[in-house]
C-alpha cells in the first residue's frame, strides 16, 4: 500500500473546519498533516478539535516539504494566487469551490498545474448529492427522456456574514452556490452551452453581494437550463424541476448530508419520505425515493488520482467549462445582454 498523501488545509473557518478537515480525516489515503491559521486561538483550536499541526501561515505551509497536497478553505478571492504559488511550490491542490473569480484566473491557475506536473482539483462535493444522483440516474435509466429543461433552485433569506457577505472577497450566493448549480447543470446537459443570460440584483441593506441571481443557459440541441438563487424568499422553490420528453420529476428540500456532518457524523444523513421526489407524466405521479448521496467519495477520487494515476473525478475540462459559464453570466448581468460563448 502507498503511503498516506500528506495534506495541509489552509484556512479553519466554516469550510475548512465541518467541510475539508472533517473529510480528509475520513478518507483512507490521506492523511491531516496540519491546518493552517495566522490567528493565535484558531490555532489553539486546531490542535484541540483535529489534533494535528497548526501551522502559523500559507507560507509555512508551503515550505514543510512533507506536505505534499494543500486544500484551499479559504475567502474565493485569493484561491488564484494561492493555487498558483502552491502549484509552482510543488505541492498538488484542492480549491474549494468556487474555484476562482474569473474565466483568466482559471486559466492561470491550469496553466500553473500543467507547467509544475501537479494535481489541480475543485471540491465539488456536490456532484454527489443523493438528489443530483437521483435526477442523473432517471436520465440515464431512459425515464425523463430527452432533457429538455432544467431548473435548479437554491433560496434563502437574508444575506451572509464574514467575508462571505463581502462582494471584494467572491462573497454571495451568486459564486457560492452558483458554482455547484452550474456544475451540476453542465453535467446533466452534457451538450456544450452556447448562450447564457443573468440578472443579478444587489438589493441588500448594508452589503454589496447579491441578493438574487438567475441564470438562463442555452445548450446545443435546444436544451435550456435555470439556476435561481435567491436570499431573499422567505419561502423555497421545488429544489429541482427537470423536464424531459417522457416526463417530469420534481422535488424539494436539501442534501442531508451538511447537516449530518456539522453534528459529527455523515453518515448518519438520512433524507425523510416526505422529501422524496415526484415523477410525472400523463398517466400517473410516482414517487422516487432519493438515492445515498456520499461526499467522501470526492477526496477518496483525489487519494486514488494521486497514488494510481485515477482518472480525476473532476476534470479540469469541466472547471474550465463551468467558469466559461460563471464569466458568461457576469458579463450579462452587466451589459443586460445575452453572452454567445
């Protein structure tokens, strides 16, 4: 067996603390070298909850040479730079997601994994929400058909805190969840996307993220696919509406599994009944219990693509597509136009 890839998590906020060192400490193949923190008692923290090495900043970090993968946990705004200058340290990286703020940062940030020979991967958790398996396995099992349209809803009321609720560092719902939906939609199309348009309002009191954003994009052969994000609905859309030529399913409520995980075990997330999705065509609404979604499986894809050579679960190809996607719907939202990608 091949030794265990030493990984360092930069950050222990939200992210870094319930998210990357929670399932790093869960996956055969890695193991928790050390979190990083420039602040004195979040380092305290770090040697009392995951009892390892609190290293004292990035730089640390990047000069331990047995740190061989470290994970982005930190404000979406410096994930370029970082990414790059671990990348050209010789280290392989994790971004969480968003990956970066523009379609020239991702490419920067590509262009840094292909000189330096070093893995680049975005944590896309997500692709493994048991209602996006759901929906992807009624495609691939012929039910819905031919996809048609999709419209994926993300809501909630009020704006964020931290530097999530700061626009300057990539806060908003906008690059937050926008970067799991478009994924997602991307994935379940699989036709390349040819126009997008966005309004994106920034109504708030007191910070300038968004508000509300909806995304429209078009895909080859005819499909159209939605994204609403929304802080300020007191009362949620069906979480997924998916259209095709046999039918449609439809569902509410969220993955289970961030809640299961910030109470210390996911694998106790269970979704009730009463969320399960519904199939409809002409004759009849059936319903569709939701399949086990399982986020352990995207570090368990970086430790084999780092000790086998797997094929990565994540392909930089798809985070290049999905930013293409991400820039397209800025460049909307601020001309009022269409973007032909």
């Amino acid at each position: 067996m091949p030794e265990p890839i030493q990984t360092a998590v930069i950050g222990y906020g939200f992210a870094g603390r319930c998210f990357h060192s929670y399932l790093i400490g869960l996956t055969p193949g890695l193991s928790l070298a050390g979190i990083a923190s420039r602040d004195p008692q979040t380092r305290e923290k770090i040697t009392r909850d995951r009892r390892c090495h609190a290293y004292a900043s990035f730089e640390e970090v990047l000069e331990d040479p047995k740190v061989q993968l470290v994970v982005l946990a930190t404000p979406n705004a410096v994930h370029c730079e970082q990414a790059v200058r671990a990348l050209s340290a010789g280290k392989h990286v994790v971004t969480d997601k968003i990956m970066c703020l523009s379609l020239n940062e991702c490419k920067q940030m590509i262009a840094a994994s292909e000189q330096n020979g070093r893995f680049l991967s975005v944590f896309q958790n997500r692709r493994w929400d048991g209602d996006f398996l759901t929906v992807r396995s009624l495609l691939d099992a012929g039910k819905l058909g031919d996809l048609r349209y999709a419209e994926l809803s993300w809501q909630g009321f009020g704006p964020w805190g931290g530097w999530r609720g700061q626009a300057e560092m990539g806060g908003g719902r906008f690059f937050d969840l926008g970067a799991h939906l478009i994924d997602q939609l991307l994935l379940l199309f699989e036709k390349p996307a040819e126009r997008v348009y966005a309004i994106i309002r920034r109504d708030y009191e007191g910070t300038d993220i968004d508000s509300e954003a909806l995304i429209v994009v078009s895909f080859a052969g005819g499909g159209t696919g939605v994204c609403d994000l929304s802080g300020t609905s007191a009362l949620s859309k069906p979480r997924w509406r998916v259209q095709g030529t046999r039918g449609t399913f439809v569902k509410h409520g969220l993955d289970p599994q961030e809640k299961a995980m910030i109470e210390g075990n996911i694998d106790d997330a269970h979704e009730p009944e009463e969320l399960y999705g519904r199939f409809h065509d002409n004759q009849a609404e059936i319903v569709v219990p939701t399949l086990p979604g399982r986020w352990r499986s995207y570090y368990e894809s970086v430790a084999a693509s780092l000790q086998h050579n797997a094929p990565p679960s994540v392909p930089l190809e798809d985070a290049r597509n999905a930013m293409a996607v991400i820039d397209a719907a800025l460049r909307s939202a601020a001309s009022g136009q269409a973007v032909t990608l």
